[in-house]
C-alpha cells in the first residue's frame, strides 16, 4: 500500500489560509482597540503632568504667565476675555520653559521668562538633545506632544478666580487651567468628547474624541 506523499492538496491549503484569516480578523481589531486604549491612557497621563506643572509653577510665582500672557521674550499666548490659549508655537515654548530651562533656545532675559529660577517641573522626554534649540525639528518631537503627535492646548485663567469658562462651549469649570488632545482623529473639536459629554451626536459631531482635563 503507498503511502500518501506529506504534502497539502489545494483544498487543504485553502482551508488552512482560511482559519488564518479567520484568526487574523478576531484578533487585530482587539490588538488596535487595546493600542487605542493605550494612547487615550497615556494622553490622559501626560495632561495630568502638565496640570501639575502649572501648578507648582503657580505656587512658585503666583502666577503662570508674566502679566501680558508672556511665555519667554519670542511668545506670548493669545488672551481673551481673561483667558489665556497657548497653543502651537507658544504651546512648545511654554513646555520647554517647563522641562529644559537652561535650553540655549529659550529667551536668558529673566524679566522676560516665567520661569525665572529655571526649575524643572517636567521631565523632558527620551531623546530630548539639550544642545540643541528646543526649536530644532528633532527636538520638537520632543516637547511632550500626544499619542497622536499633536500639541495639547492648554487655557489658563488670567485673574485669581477659580473658574473657567472653556471657549467655544458653554461649559465652566472650577479651575483656572485646562488641557485637552485632538484625540485619536487629530482634530479639534473645542476639547469635546461625545462619549463623555452631551455633545450633538449626529452629523461630524459624533466622531468628537478630544481627550480633555474637565473630563478626567
């Protein structure tokens, strides 16, 4: 009697790829929900450093920003109805003043900084080059962006009062700073989440995912 060679038929191999892509469809979408879940986690943390920063910096100065909303000598944040918006560019200059103080791109005119006694209040990342401007493409990655690679916003209430009323929304909240993400879309949606707030929920509005402070 021969014996049949050791080797699939067609049929056989078939079946194989498909079980394996049976397998394949059940386990990547829980390997991309898992990883999104990191990343929501992680922003999360990184706002939760930040508020704290801003406070030990509040406690050390009594205040967070010099008087015209001034970061260092090159920016300022944008300052309406006694709200400050640091974002962007001023956003970057507002962590490196924060994290690498002594950097050789940061204003060295004290009267012009807010972080006169050049403090480190927050660790700068991995991979942070200190002999570089923190305005250098690479160190730029570096100043704690989100999961998605965006810089946070970050509100800070001007005058001593403990609320703040978020712009753009109707939502007020008992503290004088406020950070959120872009969120997984990478898209600005005023801090807005709708699985965590009333936000409309039809329309481009139920793809609103920012990860926000008032929401922790």
């Amino acid at each position: 009697m021969k014996r049949r060679p050791n080797n699939f038929t067609l049929v056989e191999m078939l079946t194989v790829i498909a079980i394996i892509g049976i397998l394949a469809g059940l386990v990547i979408p829980t390997v991309i929900i898992a990883k999104n879940r990191g990343q929501v986690t992680q922003a999360k943390t990184d706002i939760s450093s930040i508020m704290t920063a801003l406070k030990q910096v509040k406690t050390d100065y009594n205040r967070i920003l010099l008087t015209d909303g001034g970061i260092n000598g090159s920016h300022k944040a944008s300052i309406s109805n006694d709200i400050a918006t640091i974002s962007g560019d001023t956003y970057s200059a507002l962590i490196a003043e924060l994290s690498v103080p002594k950097n050789s791109g940061l204003d060295s005119t004290v009267s012009k900084r807010i972080n006169k006694r050049r403090k480190v209040y927050l660790d700068p990342k991995n991979g942070f080059d200190p002999t570089a401007a923190y305005t250098s493409t690479a160190n730029a990655e570096k100043l704690w962006l989100d999961p998605w690679g965006e810089k946070y916003v970050v509100y800070v209430k001007t005058k001593n009062t403990d609320e703040l009323a978020i712009p753009d929304t109707s939502k007020t909240i008992a503290s004088e700073i406020a950070i959120y993400s872009f969120g997984p879309n990478g898209t600005d949606d005023k801090g807005c989440n709708v699985e965590l707030e009333s936000c409309i929920s039809s329309g481009n509005h139920k793809n609103h995912d920012d990860i926000a402070s008032w929401n922790l």
